[in-house]
C-alpha cells in the first residue's frame, strides 16, 4: 500500500491492491499501473494528483450547486419549492454528471468547492431571511447547508443506487473513467480500451467486496 501526497498541504491519496482511496472517503477503483495501461501517456501529461482533483471537485458538485440552488430559492420561491427542487435535483445531477464533464465548467466548480467562496455566498440569504423574519426558511437553509455541506444526502443517494444498482458501475467510478477519456481526448491519446477499463473496474470492486 503507497500513500501518495498532493500539491495541496494536507491532502493525500492512497493507492491500495483494490484501488484509490482519499481522505474524502472516496473510492477510485483504479490505479496507477491501469490508468498507464488502459490510457497510455495521459499520466506524463496530467499528473494523477490533479486528475483526482477534478473528479473529486465533480463529486462534490452534487452539494455545492444544491447548496447554491437552495439559498436562491428560499429567497425567492418559498420553503416548499426550495426543498422540493433541491431533492429532486441533487439524485439527478449525482447521477448523470459524467455525462456532463467539461474541463471548462470544471473551473467554475473548482471556485464554488472553495469553502470561503460558499460560506460568504450563503451569509446574505440566511441574514435576509432572518432579518425579514422568514424563520422557517432560515432553519431549512442552516440544515440544508449542513446537511448538503458535509455530502449526507449525496451519500445517502449512493447508497440507494448501489442497492438498487448491484451490477452497475459506482458513480464515482463512471466520473473518473470520464475524466480520464476527457482530458486523453484532449491531449490526442486513444482511448480505444474504455470497455477493458470497465472490466478492469469490476474486477477490483468484486476484489474489495471479498476483503
């Protein structure tokens, strides 16, 4: 087992016999020698650290946005329409954001992960809403934030579409195959070996589950 440190103080990631495992407590069922086998060059190009990075940005994209779409809507559209578009949104964006990879709209997700970025957003809702006296939706913004902050409801998500889902690929997985395909189509490189890397996927979930 190899732990390996990232740029950013404080941070690291380990590599382990049945793949990634951050300090977020996420999973990457990959690994150094797959990504070098299945999409040759990428890792000269893009160091594994920043790959990482973003996948792990687009996984916390589900409750930075949620937390964003939440505070606008208690605003302007009530408590019930704010928890009720919040709910249906989160599973949907969870789910399908692979699909929705660019490395363009990376950056704006990497300025709204940046904590500071999110707390002075959510500080001028809430004081509004205090202040106007709308209490109810101050508390459904305080919890909503907390709530969606520390990924309670995505992971709650995750644990649903994997029961539901037994064979399927984990979300995390798919996001960070996709950010592999994105940034070797990118920098020229073929990815011709998408559906070995699947199999390759598999095969170290099945080895996890056995531990």
């Amino acid at each position: 087992m190899t732990e390996k440190r990232l740029r950013q103080p404080g941070t690291a990631f380990i590599e382990t016999p049945v793949g990634i495992f951050t300090p977020a407590g996420n999973w990457f069922h990959t690994s150094t020698s797959a990504i070098k086998q299945f999409v040759p060059g990428l890792l000269k190009k893009k160091p594994l650290n920043e790959l990482i990075r973003d996948a792990e940005v687009w996984i916390r994209s589900a409750d930075n946005l949620s937390i964003l779409l939440l505070l606008i809507l208690l605003v302007t559209s009530g408590l019930i329409t704010a928890v009720t578009v919040v709910a249906i949104f989160l599973p949907l964006w969870h789910i399908a954001k692979s699909g929705a990879y660019s490395r363009l709209l990376t950056v704006f997700l990497r300025f709204i992960d940046i904590e500071i970025v999110l707390l002075l957003f959510a500080v001028g809702p809430l004081s509004w809403l205090g202040m106007d006296g709308h209490y109810y939706e101050l508390f459904a913004g305080l919890a909503g934030f907390i709530l969606l902050k520390f990924g309670l409801y995505r992971r709650f998500i995750d644990y649903l579409y994997n029961m539901l889902n037994g064979d399927a690929i984990p979300l995390n997985d798919r996001l960070f195959r996709m950010v592999l395909v994105k940034h070797a189509l990118a920098n020229g490189i073929r990815t011709d070996e998408v559906a070995e890397m699947d199999k390759s996927i598999r095969e170290l979930i099945n080895k996890r589950k056995k531990l």
